[in-house]
C-alpha cells in the first residue's frame, strides 16, 4: 500500500539571481515519518522548507503540501513549525505564547497537554524574554506543537539545550512519529539524525545526493574505521596505502585519548580506510604492542563527508 506524502516536491527548480539553490529536486514526507534533511551550508535545505511552507514559489516544478498549495490556509493547518531564527514578543509568558498559537488550529492540543509533552511546565509562567537561549528553544517547541501538526518542521531543534533537555526532546519526537506525525528535521548533529531519523536525504548543490535509511545511506560508503592504540605516529600511518586519513580517537570524556602502555607512549588513533584488512595486517607486523584493535563500519558521518565531498558534488 502506497501512501500518499503529506508534502512534496517534483523536480523543482529555484534561483536567486546567478546562484542555483535547487536543481530539479525531487523529495517527498510520508506520514508518519521522520524524514531528516542533511547538506552543508548552501545546499538548499532552507530553501526547500520555504517552498514547502509557501514563503517562497518554485521558478519551476511543482510544490504539494497535503496535495495543496501551500500558500492554502487548508494546508497551513496542519503544519507546526520551529525555524532556527524566531522573533517571538518578549513580555508574553510561555504558556500565553502557546495559548496564543493553539488559537490559530481548529484542533489544537490544551495548553496543559503542549506543555507537558514538551517538558516546559517550570517555564509557562516564565516571560519568554527572561529564558535563557536553551529555555527559548524549548518554548518554541511548544509553540510549533501546539496546534497538534500532522506535519512538524524543525530546523536545528536541539542547538543550545544541554545533555538532558535534548534526550527529552528526542524523546517526544519519538512519540510523537510513533502516533503517526510526520517530521522534517534539519541538523548539523549527525548523530541525532542517526538517532532519530526513518530515513535521511542528503542535498548537495541543490540536488538529492542521497535518500533512504541510515543502513541504506551507509551501505552507499565503503569506508571503515580502524581504532586502535599503538605506538605508531599518526603521520606514519597517514602514509601508508589505503589510508584515507587519521586523526587522534575521542576517549569517554571526548578528548584524544592518550594512554601509557608497556614501553613507549601509545596513542589511540583513528583511520579511515577503503579496505580495513591490509591496513589491519600492517598494523599488526608493524607495532607488536597494538591494543584495542576495533574495525566499524561507515557510520551516517562518514557517508555524510563522502556524499558531499567536492569529487561527489562536481
């Protein structure tokens, strides 16, 4: 059974003067979803959610949003919203902010019900131009899910909110897809979009480089990652055939790890490689003291750098 996108673009093309911002790009978010937007800067990403959302038209191509246009107040009903630049007024509480956007929708979650799904009952009483950055995020969460979207944008969610207000965030996202909202999420914290993401498209000069699962989107990247502690200097390593690059490996506190062993200093290093098993072999022959030998995979950020990689692009 074939479901009908809840918003879409079909080979659309848009222009700002000289610079392409998309180039027959094809895209669509399917109920229920989580659909996570990756690119770097320049890439088009804002300028397909702005078509999505009606601000802007496509210089050609067509743009559905609920088999709408998106410029129809029918469409725009069904929408909620959170930009990673908000003006929102200052000397209005949060839970009058939300009060205020609920009003908006035919069928709007109670103000209770927003605030607690978003965690934000210790801010309702709170004027919004007193929050700190992290704080202002989270009402402006509220503010988008107030009116009960079945389509929710969110770009850049998560900048500025520490550890626990983003586990919180990516948890009602979670529930929120599992009770069938469809989602658009921007990032540059690849991570989450590993996290979080039913499938991932990566946009590269204003084209799909890239659209499918996470497993499917690494499936496209044949890099693996050796990890290891050893003697051996980087620089050296970085010589060898088949290696792509190394840098120094994060410990647990996120530094470089850099630990005694038997004899000289080992440092625990990172390489990126095509083939792992002649790297592996070398390594092995070449420093007799290697320890926490570990070989993964290409994860989302290593396909990300290959997708949008200037020999990909061009």
């Amino acid at each position: 059974m074939t479901l009908d996108p809840r918003a879409e673009l079909e080979g659309v093309h848009k222009r700002f003067g000289s610079i392409v911002a998309l180039d027959g790009l094809d895209l669509e978010v399917l109920p229920g979803e989580l659909l996570a937007l990756l690119g770097p800067n320049g890439a088009g990403k804002t300028t397909a959610i702005s078509l999505l959302l009606g601000l802007q038209r496509p210089d050609a191509g067509r743009v559905h949003l609920f088999g709408l246009d998106p410029r129809q107040v029918e469409a725009r009903r069904g929408v909620g919203v959170m930009m990673q630049e908000v003006t929102l007024a200052p000397e209005l509480k949060v839970r009058e902010m939300v009060d205020l956007a609920a009003s908006y929708y035919p069928r709007p979650r109670g103000v209770a019900e927003t605030l607690a799904l978003t965690r934000t009952e210790g801010l309702a009483a709170r004027p919004y131009g007193k929050l700190s950055g992290g704080q202002k995020r989270q009402a402006q969460f509220a503010v988008a899910l107030a009116g009960r979207p079945r389509l929710l944008f969110l770009d850049e969610p998560t900048t500025g909110l520490d550890l626990a207000a983003r586990e919180a965030m990516w948890e009602t996202l979670r529930r929120l897809v599992a009770d069938g909202t469809s989602i658009v999420l921007t990032t540059h914290y690849l991570e989450e979009a590993e996290a979080l993401a039913d499938r991932v498209a990566v946009l590269v000069q204003g084209r799909l480089a890239a659209c499918g699962t996470v497993d499917q989107i690494r499936a496209q990247v044949t890099r693996k990652r050796i990890v290891c502690a050893t003697t051996l200097a980087a620089e050296e390593v970085g010589r060898w055939p088949g290696v792509e690059s190394v840098s120094p490996a994060e410990g647990p506190a996120g530094r470089a790890s850099i630990r005694p062993v038997s004899g000289p200093e080992a440092r625990k290093l990172s390489i990126t490689v095509r083939q792992a098993e002649n790297v592996v072999r070398r390594l092995l022959a070449a420093d007799p003291r290697l320890e926490d030998l570990e070989v993964h995979r290409a994860g989302l950020a290593e396909a990300f750098t290959a997708l949008t990689s200037p020999e990909i692009a061009a």
